[in-house]
C-alpha cells in the first residue's frame, strides 16, 4: 500500500464520520422543528423523542435491507 492509498483511506473515513453526524444532526433538527430543547413544550419534547426513534428505526431498516440485497 502506497501512501496516496494510505492517504485517500483516511480522508474517506474522516468524510465518512463528518456527513454521518451532519445526516444525524439534520435528523435531530428536523424531529424538534428547529426549536431549541429549552424552548419546546413537554408535549413537543415527546414527539421530538418519537420522531427520532422512529428515524433511528428507519436507519436499521436500510441497513437490514442492504444486507439482504
């Protein structure tokens, strides 16, 4: 292995991290409505919680499905 190998390696796995928690992060705002935390009611807090478990469910599906196919 060369070191340009080496090199594209380690870049595609940083680039990997940083997008995966951009996409992550996306989630999470789009779930609270891009209202802060502090700012939302208990009711709101509760779906907030529910829409990111239900994308978190949505993620293992496309893996599951990825693995099948």
């Amino acid at each position: 292995m060369n070191a340009n190998q080496l090199i594209n390696m380690v870049i595609r796995m940083v680039t990997r991290r940083l997008i995966n928690k951009g996409v992550n992060t996306g989630i999470d705002i789009a779930a609270r409505k891009g209202k802060r935390v502090e700012d939302m009611t208990p009711e709101e807090r509760q779906e907030a919680r529910k829409a990111r478990e239900l994308a978190k469910r949505g993620r293992k599906s496309m893996r599951i499905g990825r693995r099948l196919f």
